[in-house]
C-alpha cells in the first residue's frame, strides 16, 4: 500500500509542477530562460519538486548508497513541514492576492492545498515517528535558509522577488528581515508540532488498555 500510495502521490505531485510550468511559459512576458529561472525562484515549486521526487523514490524502492537519507526518519517530517508551510503561507497570505481561473485555478489548488493534505496523510501513515528528534530541526532549516538567500541575492541584480513579503524593493530590507524571521520561527514551530503530535500518536498507540 506505502509503494501504491507514493506512485500515485508522485503522479499528481509532477503533474502539477509540470502544469505549472507550461501555464508560466505559456502566460509570461519574459523569455523563455528568464521565465524558467523564475519558475524555479518559487519556494513552491521547489517544494512541490522535492515531494515529487520523494514519492518518487519511494515508488521505485531505491536504496542507494547516495539516496539511503530518503528513508531516514525526520525526511518525511522535514518535508511535512516544508509542504505544510506552502499551504500555510497560501491560504492566509497570497489567496487574497489573486484569483487564479480556469485550469490555473486546478494547477494552483493542487500546488498550495491537495498536495500539502496528501503528504500530511502520508506522514501520518508512514513516518517513524518515535524516531523523530527535535535536533533535527536546526538541520531541516538549511533549505529554506538557502533558498531565502538566494532569492534575496538574486532579487539585487534583476529585481524579481516571488513573493511580496520578501520584495526589499517594495517594502524595504528591515521588513523582509522581519518576515524572514517570522517565516523561520513558523518552520520550527510547525516542525516541533509534527515532531510532539507524533510522539503523542506513538505514545497512545503503545498505551495499554486499562480493563478496569
């Protein structure tokens, strides 16, 4: 059922990127190249890459020497964390933003809501929970440590920003810092919350039943 799970997770998760993909190339002004730099800018996008290629490898029940840390316990939470904060970051910031139509509406809720449910039903159904530590935390905001970095870098020479509360030219340096900052403090407190739930879940199904 984990195998079945994941093949089908994988399809939906890489259709929606390459959906996406086609629409930017299809709906931007931008070149081609600029518009693919830009496609990749998204935390979204590489967010949703990186579920793809999980369930991916998953599907295929590889275990390489180089990919063994797929079936390390915490990479399914780390990536938990990672989707549920696309979702999160979506629904209460950038929908009121814009109203996606037609079949950029489907690609859009697929992206920002059906996947991040997916891969928390996964988690709850296939992570090692009892496994999971909170010393991991530091390492899983390596990721978006780096991407922040790079967009922020990148936004200096060419002035693309993906994201509002990011945009320095907009809003500023200080505020993006700020929205930086409380960013990183929502990823580690979703990733102690999946981390605490597990332990919770774990501890009542290992507790006895009192016939009493």
């Amino acid at each position: 059922m984990n195998r079945i799970l994941s093949f089908f997770f994988a399809v939906i998760a890489w259709f929606a990127v390459l959906a996406q993909y086609y629409l930017m190339i299809k709906n931007y002004p931008a070149s081609i190249a600029e518009t693919t730099i830009r496609f990749f800018s998204f935390f979204t996008i590489l967010t949703n890459l990186l579920v793809a290629a999980y369930f991916t490898l998953i599907a295929i029940k590889t275990k390489s020497f180089f990919l063994r840390a797929v079936y390390n316990p915490g990479t399914l939470t780390a990536i938990t964390t990672y989707i549920t904060v696309v979702g999160l970051v979506y629904q209460i910031i950038l929908r009121p933003l814009w109203e996606p139509k037609g079949f950029q509406r489907i690609v859009d809720e697929m992206l920002h809501s059906l996947i991040p449910v997916l891969v928390i039903l996964y988690w709850y159904l296939y992570e090692n929970k009892s496994l999971v530590s909170y010393k991991s935390i530091p390492k899983w905001l390596i990721y978006p440590l780096i991407y922040l970095i790079c967009i922020l870098v990148r936004g200096q020479f060419f002035n693309f920003y993906p994201y509002p509360f990011i945009n320095v030219t907009n809003i500023g340096l200080s505020k993006v810092i700020l929205n930086s900052l409380l960013l990183t403090g929502l990823f580690v407190a979703l990733s102690a919350i999946f981390i605490k739930i597990g332990r919770t879940i774990k501890s009542n199904v290992n507790k006895p039943v009192d016939y009493s």
